[in-house]
C-alpha cells in the first residue's frame, strides 16, 4: 500500500507556504517529521494535539534542531531573518506545539 505523504500531516495544515507538492526541496521541519516518526504514529499523535496557536517560546531550540540545517535558509526564510508577518513553516509549528503540550520531549530533540 502506498504510504500517505507526510505532507498531509505536517505542511497542508500548518504551513502557510505550502504550494500543494510543487516544491522541489523539502524544509527541516518536514524533514524532521520524516525521519522520527511512522505515518501512522504521527497521526495518531496529532488527533490529541489541543487547538492553540503557535508562539515563539520554544525558538531557541527549534532554532538549532530545524532552522540551522534547513535548505530553505539559502533562499531565505523570512521568519528566520524576522520579517514581519511571516511565520514559520508548519514542521515549525507543529513540534513547536507538540513540545508546549508535552507530547514531544525537549530532551529528545
Ligand atoms: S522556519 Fe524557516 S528556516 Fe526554520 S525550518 Fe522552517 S523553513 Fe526552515
């Protein structure tokens, strides 16, 4: 059976740059998704994720686990360089979530 994308998971719902599988690099956040979990653990995990809004507390470790090695740094990342109004991509944004609702640990970064 053909693995649903992580893309559904990680980028069509929380990432506002999203262009619907056009793109042809992947940024860390997706990547970061890709490489620690199983689709379907991932889901599952998401479906007890609490509605909230996304905030910058965690940015100095997210900073270095995703931003650091990301490839969309080359071209730019407008969040990264503090533009204003433009906010992170979705893998942020949801580890970013995970970890404030103690679903993904710090520790294991
Ligand atoms: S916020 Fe920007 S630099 Fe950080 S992982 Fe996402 S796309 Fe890459």
């Amino acid at each position: 059976m053909k693995k649903a994308p992580f893309e559904t998971l990680v980028c069509s719902p929380w990432c506002r740059f999203y262009k619907g599988g056009k793109e042809e690099m992947a940024c860390a956040g997706l990547i970061f998704f890709q490489n620690r979990f199983e689709w379907n653990s991932l889901n599952k995990l998401l479906q007890t994720l609490e509605p909230m809004s996304w905030n910058a507390s965690e940015d100095q470790l997210l900073a270095g686990v995703l931003c650091d090695p990301c490839e969309f740094r080359v071209d730019g990342c407008g969040f990264r360089e503090g533009e204003e109004d433009s906010p992170p991509c979705g893998g942020y944004i949801l580890l970013e979530l995970l970890i404030r609702q103690g679903l993904v640990q710090r520790e294991d970064l």
